[in-house]
C-alpha cells in the first residue's frame, strides 16, 4: 500500500525520539509526577516541542520538534507542582469524509484538545447545496458531534468535492469531503460468486451469485455458526481468505 513504509517510519522515528529525548532525563527529574496522562498534558501545552507549521497541532508536524532542554524543565516544573498550562485546542475527527457512491450520513465530533474554554462560532460549507452539517449532540459551547449529510438528488455523475470550515473563537479547522454519484466503471465489477468455506474441514458449505445494486454487493448466508471462510470473484475466481463468521457482508467497488 502506497505510503505504508513512509509512515511506518515516521512512527518508530517519533517513538524513539520521545525515549531517548523525554522519557530517561525528563523522567529521571520527575520520576514521581511523570506518568503518561501528565506526559499527554505536558505534549499538548508545548512545554517540550518546537512549533512548527501552522500554530498548535497540525496533521503534518503534529506536535512540533521535540526540544530537550524544554522537556527536561517542564518536567522538573511538574515535580515542583507547577503544572502545564493548556491552551485551548479546536479538535475536529476525522478531518476527512469520504462519502463513497452509497453513504448518506457521517457522524464528524468537535471537541476541546486543550484547556481553558472554547467555543464554536460558525460551520460553514461551500457545496453549493448538496451537503448539510446538523448538530446531533452538542453543548452549549458547540462541542460535541455533528451528523454530515450528502443529498446527490439531481447531481450529474462523477465525483464531487466540498470543504466544511469549523470556525472556533481558537482559530478554525477545515475538513475535506468527498463522495461519488453514480456508479463509476471501477465499482461494478459484474456477477461475483461469493462461496462459504468450513474453515476446519475446507468444504464448500454454499455459493451465492451476486449482483450489484447502486454499487455495492450484499448477500447473505443464514444460520452461519462457528468460523468459517469466505472467498468472492468471477467464475474460477480465488482461493477462500480467512474471515470472522458473519450472516451479511456488503461491499462496495473492486
């Protein structure tokens, strides 16, 4: 999967700067005040990164660069009982939709990150129409989640593409979404034979020839007990992959 090493790398890097920066000298000035919730708190303030990118958290730099010297003093202000201060950070999950050619509704959470107060002044969104954010469960600050809806009623086929703007008083966060209308040649795939396997014994246990409807394949084996495998393809198609039992599976482009 394209990326996959990158980010792999990415992580074990961060991981290792956090131990070898953070975790031995910072811990060894506060080895009684030093646990993870403090570490989160002391992470989240800034008291022991650089900022870099846009201010505060971001989805490319994260924290910022990691400072030593910075993580070092900020525990020993934690073992002093001076505790971080948290500025207040506007959270937004998942900072990206992806509709597909068959969801109509996707629950989006807007949450403080930090400390203090914040509250949400605006929501905007530049469809043209065709998207819709309704609050669902929300505070009197605005937090809390939100459901976000497609209407692809007299759209033309393709894709299409929108950006929500969660304004904040602390700053505002942008999600991307995107979704399909129609069906695209990508997913519809034709009749696939779907077969259900004794995951022991290796029989066939049955087979169902499935075709798609708006772009997705469901189908369904009743009274499925134990673990079994499943396998779907064109005639003469895969050999059966190992899944959790299930009655109905539904599935959508190739």
């Amino acid at each position: 999967m394209a990326g996959w090493p990158v980010i792999r790398a990415t992580v074990i890097a961060l991981t290792m700067a956090v131990v070898g920066v953070f975790a031995a000298p910072a811990r060894g000035v506060a080895p009684t005040t030093l646990t993870p919730d403090s570490f989160d708190a002391l992470l989240a303030s800034g008291a022991m990164t650089q900022d870099l990118g846009a201010a505060g958290r971001d989805d490319f730099f994260g924290h910022g660069l990691i400072d030593a010297a910075a993580a070092v003093a900020a525990a020993q202000d934690l073992e002093n009982g001076i505790p971080p201060v948290l500025d207040p950070v506007l959270v937004v999950s998942p900072q990206a939709l992806n509709f597909g050619a068959v969801l109509a509704e996707i629950t989006m959470a807007v949450s403080n990150g930090g400390g203090g107060s914040l509250s949400i002044s605006a929501i905007n969104e530049d469809s043209g129409g065709w998207l819709s954010v309704v609050a669902d469960s929300v505070d009197g600050a605005g937090l809390g989640s939100y459901r976000v809806q497609v209407n692809r009623t007299g759209l033309p086929d393709g894709p299409a593409a929108a950006t929500i703007e969660v304004v904040s008083s602390e700053g505002s966060v942008n999600v991307q979404v995107v979704m399909q209308v129609g069906v695209s040649g990508d997913s519809d795939m034709g009749t696939q034979f779907v077969r259900l396997f004794d995951a022991v014994t290796g029989n066939r246990l049955g087979q169902l020839a499935v075709t798609p409807q708006n772009g997705a394949y469901a189908y369904e084996f009743a009274a499925v007990r134990s673990r079994r495998r499943w396998a779907a393809g064109r005639a003469g198609f895969v050999d059966p992959v190992t899944a959790p039992a299930c009655r109905r599976r539904r599935h959508s482009g190739p």
